[in-house]
C-alpha cells in the first residue's frame, strides 16, 4: 500500500514536471503539432525511454484537459492549451 502511494506521487510530480516545463517553453504558441513532438519534449523532461510509459503521461494529460485534439484526415494533432485561450491567428499577408 505504501510503495502504490509513493508510486502515484511520483505520477503527480512527473505530470507537474511536464505541465511546468511546457508552460515555460511557450508551447501553447507552438498550435497544433503531432504526438511525436510532445513525445520526444516528455521524453527529455524525465528522461523516460520506454513508448508505454511516455504515453501514459500524455494520455492522462490529455485526461486532465490539457490538450486539445484536432483530427485532419488520418492525422491527429494536439495543441497544448492549459489556459483555455484560443489559438492566436497569424497573418501570412505582409502588409506595407
């Protein structure tokens, strides 16, 4: 019982970690990219190498509403938005 408590304050710590890192990093300005960026981001946080482990962390951020899902065609994209803001419109034009 005890050894399953300090496993799930691990989790939380990890899951806090991973939240405060992409905070810092400005991902929410980054849109909707794929799963394989925030994977590699997880992966160099904690320094976890294991595909399963890594997915559970992105799945209960998902959980937690931290993410955004977009599906395009086959594709599923994901844009990290903790503060509920929408996406920013960036102008292509260029204006003189």
């Amino acid at each position: 019982m005890i050894i399953h408590f300090k496993k799930m304050k691990i989790e939380e710590e990890i899951l806090k970690l991973c939240i405060l890192y992409f905070e810092l990093r400005n991902a929410f300005n980054l849109g909707y990219q794929k799963y394989s960026l925030f994977k590699n981001m997880i992966r160099y946080i904690t320094n976890i190498y294991d595909p399963k482990d890594i997915r559970k962390i992105f799945q209960k951020l998902i959980d937690r509403q931290f993410f955004k899902k977009l599906k395009r065609k086959k594709k599923t994209l994901y844009h990290f938005n903790p503060y509920d803001k929408p996406l920013p419109i960036k102008d292509s034009a260029i204006h003189f």
